[in-house]
C-alpha cells in the first residue's frame, strides 16, 4: 500500500509510523519553463537576472516577462516564477524572457 501525503504532515506521518519515505524534489524553475512551453510559448529566453532579463526583452517585439529575484516577481514583469501562472498566460507564439535566482 502507498499513500501520498505532501509537505511536512507527510514526514511526521512517516516518522510517527516509522515507515519508509519517498521524496521527490523539482526546481519549480524547470516546472516554470516546461510550463510555459505547455502554454504555448514559441521560444524561451532564459536570462541570468533580472537586469539581463529586461535587456533581452527591449531587443524583441512583443516579450512575455517571466521570472523572479529571490523569490519576489519583478513589477515589470508579467508573472513570477509560477507553473500555475504560465499555464494560465496566453503565450501562444510568444517569445518570453525567463530569469530564476535558483
């Protein structure tokens, strides 16, 4: 038998039982961006900061700003680094600019 159970009540669950623990970790940065493809995002350009994000952004046509700067969404940019948030955008063909601090 398996049960999922998400976060902490899931470990002191398991460590209450004395049962075996599976953990699964994901960059939500990686989640962001397949996200974002999913929306239908034409190309990601994935910048290293927020200063670097905007430049690349001036250079293109219509940018859909994607990101974060620990852990806080630029003003200027659209939406933060969410999955929940890209599926949500309407992206289709777009070109986004994409920066994560992590």
């Amino acid at each position: 038998m398996h049960r999922i159970i998400p976060g902490n009540q899931g470990a002191k669950e398991a460590a209450s039982k004395g049962t075996n623990v599976v953990i699964v970790d994901a960059l939500r940065a990686s989640s962001t961006i397949c996200a974002l493809f999913e929306a239908g995002a034409k190309e990601i350009y994935v910048c290293d900061g927020v200063p670097a994000a905007r430049k690349v952004a001036k250079e293109l046509a219509t940018p859909f700003l994607a990101g974060e700067e620990n852990s806080i969404k630029p003003e200027d940019f659209h939406i933060g680094n969410s999955p929940v948030a890209a599926l949500q955008a309407e992206l289709e063909n777009r070109q986004v600019v994409f920066t994560s601090t992590n």
